[in-house]
C-alpha cells in the first residue's frame, strides 16, 4: 500500500483550495473587494486552515488577493490599468509562445489541436453563448502553452491568462458574441498544427491585442 506523506498530502489539499478558489475569483463568485474569510472559506471547501492560508499566500502572490495590514484579507480590484499592463506582456509573450508551439508541438498535441478544431466548428455553426466560447478560449491557449514544452513560459503565461479570464467575466454581459474570436482561434491551431510559426506568432499577437480592445471598449 502506497501511502502519502504529511507534507505531501498538505500540498495536494492546498494546491486543491488554490483551483478552487482562483476560479471562484476568476468567475467573480468572489467579486472584486469582496472581504477574504478563512474560517468561511474553510467551512465552504471543507478543508483546514493550513491549506486555505497557503492557497491565499499564493493567490496574494498572483495579486487576486489583497492583504491590507490592520483590515484585512480582500479580493483584489479590477481596473483599465491592469487591461493595458496584462495585454502589454500577453501582446508579446503569447505571439512567442505561439511560435514556439507550432515548432515544438509533439503527435498528440497536434491531435488535440485537431479535436479542438471540430468543436470550434461546432460552436460556429451554432452559437451559444460566451460560456462556452470562454472555455475553448481556455482550451486553446492552455494547449499552445504546454506544446511550447518549456515550463517557465507556460507558467508565467498562465498567471497572466488568468487575469485575462477574469477581466472577460468582469464584462460578459457587456459583450456581443465574439464570433470572430471563433476564426482567430481556428487560424492560431492551424498554424501550430500546420507548424507555420511566422503565422502563428502573428495570430496570436493580433488575438491578444483584439481581445484587449473589445474589452476596454466595454469597460
């Protein structure tokens, strides 16, 4: 029988109430300035103290969190500052790492890549709504990362998508569909599966700098 040691089973716990509670800032189910209860947040995730305290070290760490000496534990605020200091790295960094997919990206990212096309048909061809645009966006972006096979790149990527992924919450309903974020997307997989890393560079570049535009136009 294998079994987990003390410090293991701690991280595991802990880096659970991080998932948990990044999306719940993320999806504002914590709303921006909303007040960070441990004790509250221990009985909602059925988890102990340690693991909620690591996760919102590392979430204070990721500035969704805001420790204000004397007040408090809050959600962090959102603000058009933020939009042009995300987009000004992700602009850059997402265009890299597009490229560096279309080169690097092994059989079965390529086949990912495939699957996702399909379902990106789909969803052109009957629209829903920007849920499930939102959760394909995700998809798309979290595979182009990990195909870059380089582990510091997709990290820092992902702490900034994630803020990205909030600021689109922040204006859903503000939104028209964003069809055309369909077609960006199915340009970015063809060119990573068809490993042309000049076009992919610059679709992703472009996908980014759209994204931050239709967003401070609703905000």
């Amino acid at each position: 029988m294998v079994t987990v040691e003390p410090s293991t089973r701690v991280a595991s716990l802990s880096e659970k109430a991080y998932f948990l509670l990044r999306d719940r800032l993320v999806t504002l189910e914590i709303p921006p300035g909303a007040t960070i209860d441990e004790r509250d947040l221990q009985d909602q995730l059925g988890l102990g103290r340690t693991p909620i305290r690591e996760a919102l070290r590392r979430l204070a760490d990721a500035r969704l969190v805001e420790v204000v000496p004397r007040r408090g534990m809050f959600a962090s605020h959102v603000d058009l500052g933020d939009l042009r200091a995300i987009s000004e790295v992700r602009t850059r960094l997402e265009g890299y790492a597009a490229g560096l997919a279309a080169r690097r990206a092994r059989p079965g990212e390529l086949a990912e890549a495939d699957a996702l096309l399909a379902d990106l048909a789909d969803l052109a061809a009957a629209p829903t709504g920007q849920r499930d645009l939102i959760r394909l966006d995700q998809r798309v972006h979290r595979l182009v990362h990990r195909a870059t096979h380089n582990g510091f790149l997709a990290a820092t990527l992902e702490e900034y998508y994630v803020h990205s992924l909030r600021l689109w919450f922040l204006v859903l309903d503000q939104l028209p569909h964003l069809e055309h974020a369909v077609g960006e997307h199915v340009e970015l997989l063809t060119s990573v599966r068809d490993r042309d890393a000049s076009a992919a560079e610059r679709i992703a570049s472009r996908h980014v700098a759209d994204f931050e535009d239709k967003i401070r136009s609703a905000l």
